[in-house]
C-alpha cells in the first residue's frame, strides 16, 4: 500500500527487502519470475556467432505466452541486443551476416508473438539512418524463400517505425551524400 504524505501526495512503493537484509526495488522483484533471465541473457549475447542458443532462447520465451508482462523488465534489453544484430547485418560487419540475421529475427519474432508488437516496437531503433540499411536488408531477401518469413516479419516491423520518424528525403539518399 503507498502512503500519503503530509502535502497529501502519493508516496513510491516501498522497496522489499531481502533474506540477507538488502533492498530489492519492485522492478528486480519482478526479474526473480523470470527463471532463465541469466541463461537467456548469456544465449542473447553469443547469438550472433552460434546458432545453438535461438531454438533454447525461443522456448524459453514460449513458456511466458500466457504471463507475458513478466518479461517487461528484460524487454528492452533483448530488443537492444537483437537489434543491434540486425544493424550490424545490415551494414555487413558480421561474420555470417544472413545466418545471424535470421536467427536474431526468429527470436524477435518469438519476443514480438508471446508480447505484442506495439510493447517490442516502443524498443526498437528509430533512428534516420537506420532507413537505408533496412530497406537494403528487406531488398535482399527473397520473397520466394519461405524459410525466412521471420526475417522478413522483422525488418518489416522495424520498417513500421522507421518510416513515422519526420525526416527529409535528402538525408538518407547516401548516393547523393
């Protein structure tokens, strides 16, 4: 229960405290609900080199499915991350660009299906810049492969917010710059 204070404003939650005597803010008590958030997060950042931990990592965020809003407080962070695979598929500085790509976009299909696109896309990269390489990952992929749908799904979803970003034309023409 929030107290009210003598200017009869709300006052923030209590923090929860501890076995061992610490304080432990609400947003970290919600992270104890998420068993595998260290191993996910472990999975997340070797993603990129090896294929092993996307089939782990999307089963573990299937479990979540029907209490999905407790994932919120690693949302951001798995978004970041996947995202910046996507980026650095897009401006070809990976080792294995298109593998890496496809499984960062199955694992953010898998983020995007258990919480829904409008919480995931609140996270994503809305940057100008990121229009170009975008659009150039979304060129490269063949529609007729319908093995990477997922990949297509995301940059497609990331396109979605790309494009309400005000900007003019000639700033993202690198042919002209």
């Amino acid at each position: 229960a929030r107290a009210k204070t003598m200017e009869g404003e709300m006052e923030p939650p209590a923090a929860e405290v501890e076995a061992g005597g610490g304080e432990k803010t609400v947003h970290e008590a919600f992270e104890s609900f998420v068993v595998e958030a260290k191993e996910m997060k472990e999975l997340l950042s070797t993603l990129a080199e090896t294929p092993d931990g996307q089939a782990r990592i999307n089963s573990i965020l299937d479990k979540y499915q029907e209490q999905s809003q407790l994932l919120d407080p690693h949302l951001e962070e798995m978004v970041t991350k996947l995202m910046g695979i996507v980026r650095a598929a897009g401006n070809d500085s990976l080792h294995d660009s298109k593998g890496a790509l496809r499984r960062a976009s199955s694992v953010l299909y898998t983020v995007t299906k258990v919480r829904g696109f409008k919480t995931v896309v609140k996270f994503m990269p809305h940057e100008v810049q990121d229009l170009e390489p975008c659009l150039k990952l979304l060129d490269a992929q063949d529609p007729a492969d319908h093995e990477t749908w997922e990949t297509r799904y995301a940059l497609l979803l990331w396109l979605s917010i790309l494009v309400m970003v005000p900007f003019s034309l000639s700033t993202i023409d690198s042919v002209l710059g």
